[in-house]
C-alpha cells in the first residue's frame, strides 16, 4: 500500500513532464522527495518495477543520473487503487485517495463516477440471488433506542427494525393494523383496549406478547429513561394485560387521539427480557420485529437484513447496506449511478437524466422563525416581536428569493396556507421604496440569529440579515450541527431560530409534539404562560369527539402562537423526487425517505430487452 502512495507522489512531483519521456534523477533525489533513506528508495524502485509499474535505467558511472519512466498516470494509477479498494468494499479507503490525490474538479469528478458504480442495486449471484441496495451515509446513527429519537434519520433507521401497535395511513387518512389486529375503546375515551396478533416473531424468535407491550410503554414512562416523547402517555393512569395478546390502557382523562399517540416511532414494542437484562448491550444492535434486521460493521456501516418471517410479508430486497463514509460529505453527493431516489429541493430548469423520472410535490410542513419568549432581552417586547415579523415578510422571501421556496405560509398545514391564500402579515406602517418598514424606536437593536449550517438555509438567514439590516435591526448569524440546533443550549442562547418543521405520517401527533414536546422543538422557547395555556387548550382539544369542532381548536391552538408573536411562518418547500425507471414499489415517507420493504428492481436485462422491443416497434413511414 505504501509503495502505491510512493508512485502517486511521485507521478504528481514530476506531472510536468511529458507522458512517455523519461524523468532524469539520482537515488539521492528519490531518497529527498519521498522522505526516506536510500536504501529504502532501492526496494520501492525494485517493489514498483516487479509490479510493471515503471522501467528504471541506472545511470552509468559516478555523478550519473538514472531514468524513470511512468508506465501508468497519476490518474490511472488512482482509478485502479480506488478500484480495488472499492472491489474490497474499501469505500472509505477509497474515497481517501479520491480526496488527497485528485488534483483537478475533471478528475475528482471521474474517479467519483467510477466508485459510484460499486452503490445503487447490486443482484449478486449467490446460492440465493440476494437483491442489495448499497446507499452511503456521511453520519453514524444516534440512537437505535425508540425512547430517544429526535431526528429524521433516526425514525427511518428505527421503522425498519421496529413496529408499532397501530400504523397510520397518510393516504389513506386513517389508522391500519400493525402489531393489533383490532382496537377498541369505551364512551368516555378514557379505556383504550388493543388485540394484538398471534404468531409475531422478534428478530431472535420469541413470539411478541401483551408483555413486551407493557414493559415497552412503562419504560417510555420511566423518568429514568427520560424519554422527550413520554409526553404521549402523560394521561396513562394504569397499564393492564388481560391476557396474553391483550393490552390495555386506563386513562385519567377522555383521549380520542390517544391511537395518534401509539402511532409514534417512539412507542415501539421491544423484546422485554433482552432490553431489561442489559439495555446497554440491547440498543447496541437491538432486534426488534420489523421488516429488517440490523448488522453493525465497525468502520464499513450498517447492515439491513430482510426479516425472512415479517409478519406483514417479506422484503423483496435481501439486504440494505448503509455505508459510512465519514469525513467526507461532498463526496456522498455522486453520480446517480449511486443513489436510485433522490429527494431534493426543487432547483427551476432541472430536469431529470435519461433514464431517471421526477416528480415534484409541496412538502409537510413549513420554514419558520421561532422567537425565544423565555430569554431576557428585547424579544420581551411584544411590539418588537411583531416589527420583526413585518420586516421579514414571507411573501417578499418567497417572491425575491424563488426557486425551491413554492409558497408563502400562514400555517404549518399546506392545505390551510393554500385556503388563505395571503400573506397575514401585511406592513401597517410607514414602508421603504422596497417594502420594508423602519421604526426608529427599534432601530440598532441587536439579535442572534441561529440556524442549521446547510447551503438550504444560506440565502435564508442572508435574505433575513439584509432586510433587517434595513429596518435598522442588527442580525448576528451563529450557525450549528443539524444534531445541535435545537439543544436546550442553543434554545437558551438564541434570541430566534430559523427552523424547517417537517409533518410526519400523522399530522395530528406532529402538531402535538410541537406543542408539547419539550426537547427537540420550539416549544423550550415559550414563556411559562404561554405553556400553560397551551396544556390547558390540549387537553379540551384531546377530549373532544366531533373531528369538525377539533378542527377548529388546532386552529385556534395555532392562532395562540401567530397572535402572541412566538412564531412566524415563512414558506412552504417544493421538493423534487428523481428516481431510476428500474424502480418498482416506490414509497416515501413524509421524511422523504424510501420504504426499503417494498422497493423492489427491474432486471436490467429486462429494462434493455423492452426498450429494444420498442425500437423495433417504432413505426416507419409509408403509404396507407
């Protein structure tokens, strides 16, 4: 390996030189360049000739100078390095050398397009033809502990391994069995009764039972495991199993959303024996009863095994390996040679490959700026706050700054945003040439600004900060981890928080959690009033039965934080989804991710086969 890195040292030290002409120098000279003695240029020369990478010619005599000739170029000494270490599934090494040799963008870009072949859909042959899907990621998981989750890619990992009692269906508006066949409750809302089905197997065989229920839901209640989702359960009084595969739920108060609650990742059933004997050990590789099992390879990523005995019907795929290439982010983003769905901000003008199809949809949710009612500061002024929001009007972000950015929001519901059909935050005092207001009574006054350190968000906060700037308000910028932007730290220090909310499965449990979730949402930033308010405003809206009238109290739960200033609404995002036409039983999720349990690939040789028929269908003129 060694000798390898020696040769690409040396063909980028003398790349001056013509391809075919021989480059001049003495031992000595090798010994400097390669910062090692002579003896050891003595063996790389011999390692590198026997490998029929160079011809060495001796110079005659004392004083006389040898000559090298390269027999193969820098870039092609690299294409076959990277090469076999991609054939080794190597990846990291690979991208390694990719990074520290490629001296040109041109260059950079081949090589990349070349590894980026060993990603994507792979059937190899074997006794059983597993079907592989190898995608890269650039980040380790944070947590495989259903309890902890927090961020998007955690849920997706999280949904292949484990499942839920019920299921939500966005499309078709409404609950699906999962681990329950059947569920029940009584008149007042307040006993909640599920069935759950025979035969389930976690990933190490044992049948899941009532049990494993119980145990998953007391521990999302332990102020031990100090769960930021166990505001789910608050109103659980009492826990029961009837039978075997019979759960049951007393609550304090009536819940008709309570099926909501149980839809959440974070309400998976796990195996109680294992996790409760050593739940360090347990989430280190945790099984679970979803569609895949996990595999972790220290240094190499993480592997996902179809789940041959999944109760809802196997896989199509074998395995989904995730891997880790650490280090480098921008060398992730390859050739579509490696990814077969792409997910993205909608860039105007761009158009899918040959062979790729797009589809252009309005994401859940929306862009927001969330204003800290909880630090000292200027923000306690109620007039500041709404100055601020008429400076940053989400209809002029959205008219100057365009692209991805498809509509101005009033809401966190699209549909509701496309209902009002208006910018709700129309300047009511004295405005600029350029539509922007200017109070000399806030003039000067300084805020932090803190975002995610993502290129989505750079035209954002340096939109805001301009257009502040000439309202007369000082925006300093700090920009954070995507991991970091909403620690109680960062929540404690901002003054506001650019934020994209992102809806999951069920809308319903989504706005819940941004109202009363604590950790991970802009809620740490309410005052205690305001939280307080918002408990009560729950609670009559989790009791009441009529859907229409529901309805009505999420919107005036919603009216509560616009009116009092706490968050103002920027835009709706226009994503674009660009996948391969060998992919058969695409589904994402609210997320954007790939539902790898139904994916499934076309046989090249059949997409090649009907594209050949069709050529030989084309029509051809004539006369009729």
């Amino acid at each position: 390996m060694q000798v390898t890195h020696h040769y690409l040292e040396l063909c980028r030290a003398y790349g001056a030189v013509p391809q075919g002409l021989p480059v001049s120098l003495t031992q000595e000279e090798l010994a400097e360049r390669l910062h090692c003695t002579v003896r050891n240029v003595k063996i790389v020369i011999r390692k590198m000739s026997e490998s029929g990478w160079i011809t060495w010619v001796p110079g005659r005599g004392r004083g006389n100078k040898s000559e090298l000739h390269f027999h193969y170029t820098l870039e092609e000494m690299l294409m076959k390095q990277t090469a076999e270490f991609a054939e080794k599934e190597q990846f990291q090494q690979a991208f390694e050398w990719i990074h520290q040799y490629a001296d040109t963008p041109l260059m950079k870009e081949q090589l990349l397009q070349h590894v980026s072949r060993y990603f994507g859909y792979k059937a190899k042959e074997t006794e059983q033809d597993a079907d592989v899907l190898r995608l890269p990621i650039n980040k380790t998981y944070r947590t495989f502990d259903p309890a902890a989750l927090l961020f998007a890619n955690d849920v997706h990992l999280s949904r292949q391994l484990f499942d839920t009692i019920v299921r939500y269906d966005r499309a078709a508006g409404d609950f699906v069995p999962s681990l329950a066949h059947h569920w029940e409750s009584d008149e007042t809302c307040t006993v909640w009764t599920f069935y759950l089905r025979k035969g389930v197997l976690f990933h190490h065989g044992r049948e899941l039972e009532a049990a494993d229920a119980e145990y998953s839901f007391r521990r999302l209640l332990d102020p031990g495991v100090y769960s930021p989702q166990r505001w789910m359960l608050k109103d659980v009084r009492q826990i029961r199993v009837p039978s075997r595969m019979t759960i049951q739920f007393v609550l304090s108060k009536p819940h008709v959303l309570f099926p909501h609650c149980l839809t959440s990742p974070s309400a998976a059933v796990l195996p109680r024996e294992l996790c409760e004997s050593d739940p360090a050990a347990y989430f280190a590789c945790p099984v679970g009863t979803g569609p895949f099992r996990l595999e972790i390879r220290p240094g190499y990523g993480y592997l996902l095994h179809a789940n041959e005995r999944y109760y809802l019907g196997r896989p199509f795929l074998d395995v989904v390996e995730h891997i880790l290439l650490r280090d480098y982010p921008e060398l992730v983003v390859m050739t579509d040679a490696c990814n077969v769905v792409q997910r993205s901000p909608y860039a105007p003008g761009s158009k899918p490959q040959q062979d790729w199809q797009a589809v252009e949809c309005i994401s859940s949710g929306c862009a927001l700026l969330s204003f800290n009612r909880r630090k000292e500061g200027p923000l306690q002024d109620a007039g500041l706050r709404r100055y601020v929001r008429s400076v940053i009007r989400a209809s002029a972000m959205v008219e100057e700054l365009g692209a991805s950015r498809a509509l101005a929001a009033a809401s966190f519901l699209l549909d509701k945003s496309l209902k009002l059909g208006c910018d709700p935050y129309q300047n009511t005092r004295e405005e600029d040439t350029a539509g922007i207001p200017y109070s000399p009574n806030y003039a000067g006054t300084e805020l932090t600004l803190h975002c995610k350190d993502s290129c989505k968000t750079v035209e954002d906060f340096d939109w805001i900060v301009k257009r502040c700037l000439k309202a007369g308000l000082h925006i300093k910028v700090v920009l954070h981890d995507r991991n970091e932007l909403l620690t109680p730290d960062v929540m404690c220090e901002a003054d506001l928080v650019l934020y994209e909310v992102v809806l999951d499965e069920s809308e319903t449990l989504s706005l819940l959690e941004l109202f009363m979730q604590e950790e991970g949402s802009i809620r740490r930033m309410f005052d205690d009033p305001l939280r307080a308010e918002l408990n009560r405003r729950v609670a009559g809206l989790l009791a009441e039965p009529d859907p229409r009238k529901r309805l009505d109290l999420f919107d005036k739960l919603e009216s509560l934080l616009t009116e009092d200033a706490a968050v103002h609404f920027l835009y709706h995002r226009r994503m674009q989804t660009t996948y391969h036409k060998s992919v058969r039983g695409l589904r994402l999720n609210a997320f954007g991710h790939i539902d790898y349990r139904h994916i499934w690939f076309e046989p090249e040789d059949r997409l090649n086969g009907c594209a050949a028929s069709a050529d030989a269908a084309s029509p051809v003129s004539g006369t009729h």
